[in-house]
C-alpha cells in the first residue's frame, strides 16, 4: 500500500524514530522544546489535522504477528545516582559469602617491590657448592682407581727411580775443585851468592814489601822447593822491577837448566829508571812432577841480572 499525503507538514518535519521513544513520554518525561524524538513540537499536527505520514506508528510492543500479542516493553526501574545498580550488588547480598584471595606474605623482610635476591643468591652459591663437590669426587676417585691398577701391575709408575750403576766413572769430573798452586815471596826462599832481602824500594808485594836486592852480580840465585799436587805443564809467573831497560836470567827447574833464558823485558815500556815505577810480571813454561821440585833463578855468565825480585807462583799452563 502506498503512502499519502494525508495533511500539511512535510515528511521532513516528522521524526521517523521518535516511536521508539514514547515510552519516554508516557513515563512522564519533560519534552524538549521545539519537539522531537516521539514529542510534538510547534509544527506537529494538530487534533483534528491529518499528519504527513508514510507507517502507521504504533507503539514499541503493540505490532500483532498473526494471533501472537507480544506485550509492551517496560524498561527497567533506574536506581537513584549514587546507589548501586541490582546487578551489580555485592555476593554479600545473595547471602553469598564473600570471595577473597589471601595475599602471599613476602620473604626475605625486603620492600616487597622486587624478588628475592638474598634467597637466589642463597640458592646459586648451593648449585655451584653442589657441582664442585662433585667434581671433586670425580677426580678422587679416578686417581684412586689409577693408583690401585698401578699396584695390580697394570701400570709402572712414572716416579720410579731411574737405576744407578755401580760401576763408578773412570772420567774427571767436571765439577771439581781446582788445584791450588803454590806461591812463594822471593824473600823467604833460599838466596845465594850476594842476593839478600831489602825493602827499601816502595811497591814491593811480598810481606812486609820484602823483596831480594843484590841480584846483579854472578853467582847470585833464589832457590824454590815447590810441592806440587800433580805433575804436568805449568808456567813459572815472576814478579820483578827493573831500572826501565832489560834483562834476564838463568832458570833450572829439577836440576835442568832451561835452553832459552828467564826473559826480564821492559814489558811496560817505561822511560823512568826509578825501580819503584817498574814492577811487573813475567813468565815461562815448566813441566813440574807431583810433589817437591826444585826451581832455581840464577845471574850466571852471560845473563844481564839488574832486576828486584818479589815473588814467584806457579800458574796452570794455557789450553793447547
């Protein structure tokens, strides 16, 4: 069926929802003013003046499906502000008894904003203890299981002592202690002809700067009875000043008089004649016998003996 136009107001002035909201009016509501949402406002129509309309409006509830009458809506009671709703009522209400979730009480007396710290630290240093312990177990009983396959047989132990012969070594040992040779101050030895001892003369080394003067002249000699701990080739060191210009003399060692004669050189190359300034050292080589030998330094024919005499000592022999 198509709708008409049944009075003077336009479709537009009319509000095609405001049915769902006369429920508000016939529940005492104040309209607004100018109309509006199931109100009639100053271009409403009038009692006795067709309304432009395109449904027949019925109220929420009164529409008939076949013989089926549903009710009207009533909507809910709304409580006063500020009292809670019926829904939303407490359990107390109900005769419910309340439900509550107990609190876990916090460990440790600490703040409670944080775990605790000082219980997993606790429980850390008890893993770490527990490992070590273990660990330790491990290795003492693998070393007490190696120990007892070593005594079994199964194994030689690494710590056993190498063997030693008892052949003892023919070979000179490396390590020993060297020799000490004997040294003797000119002074003290037996003199002959016209050497005696003086100490007039500075820079002398023998006790008491001792030395033997008077050896210029032939026939003058030192004789040295020196005890040796091994025979061999050594050297014959003495020590002499002479007046800055060479000499020499005659060496006899166990009554063999060497060929070449006991050179007295200017070894320091000195220009001062003054004998206090020309100590020095030479020496030749002997081949002495373990035990007592005899050494004798002479001023024979032939020999130029203007020299001081300090101190003679028998030195080990170079390599080669």
């Amino acid at each position: 069926m198509a709708a008409g136009n049944d009075g003077a107001s336009k479709p537009e002035d009319d509000d095609p929802f405001g049915y769902l909201y006369e429920d508000g009016q016939a529940a005492g509501a104040q309209p607004p003013q100018g109309g509006g949402y199931g109100y009639p406002g100053p271009g409403a129509a009038q009692p006795g003046v067709p309304r432009t309309s395109y449904h027949q409006v019925r109220t929420v509830g009164e529409r008939q499906y076949g013989h089926h009458q549903q009710q009207a809506y009533v909507p809910p009671q709304q409580a006063p502000y500020g009292q809670p709703q019926a829904q939303y009522a407490a359990p107390e209400t109900y005769g419910a008894q309340p439900q509550t979730r107990p609190i876990p009480p916090q460990r440790g007396g600490g703040s409670g904003r944080g775990p605790n710290t000082k219980g997993l630290l606790i429980g850390a240093v008890a893993v770490v203890a527990v490992v070590v312990i273990g660990i330790a177990a491990a290795v003492i009983s693998n070393s007490g299981g190696e120990k007892d396959k070593d005594k079994a047989g199964g194994n030689t132990p690494s710590t056993a002592p190498s063997q030693v012969s008892e052949t003892p070594s023919t070979e000179p040992s490396s390590d020993k202690t060297p020799e000490e040779l004997p040294k003797q101050d000119a002074a003290t030895l037996m003199l002959g002809g016209q050497a005696a001892a003086e100490k007039t003369v500075p820079g002398a080394e023998g006790a008491g700067g001792v030395y033997v003067s008077g050896f210029n002249a032939p026939g003058a000699s030192v004789t040295w009875k020196a005890n040796m701990p091994s025979g061999g080739k050594y050297r014959l060191t003495v020590r002499y000043a002479i007046p800055a210009v060479d000499a020499n003399a005659t060496l006899t060692v166990n009554g063999k008089a060497n060929s070449l004669p006991l050179g007295l050189k200017n070894f320091i190359h000195s220009s001062d004649p003054n004998l206090e300034k020309n100590w020095q050292t030479t020496w030749a080589p002997v081949t002495l016998q373990q035990g007592d030998n005899e050494i004798k330094i002479s001023c024979e024919q032939g020999n130029q003996c203007n020299v001081l005499l300090d101190w003679l000592e028998v030195t080990p022999a170079p390599a080669g």
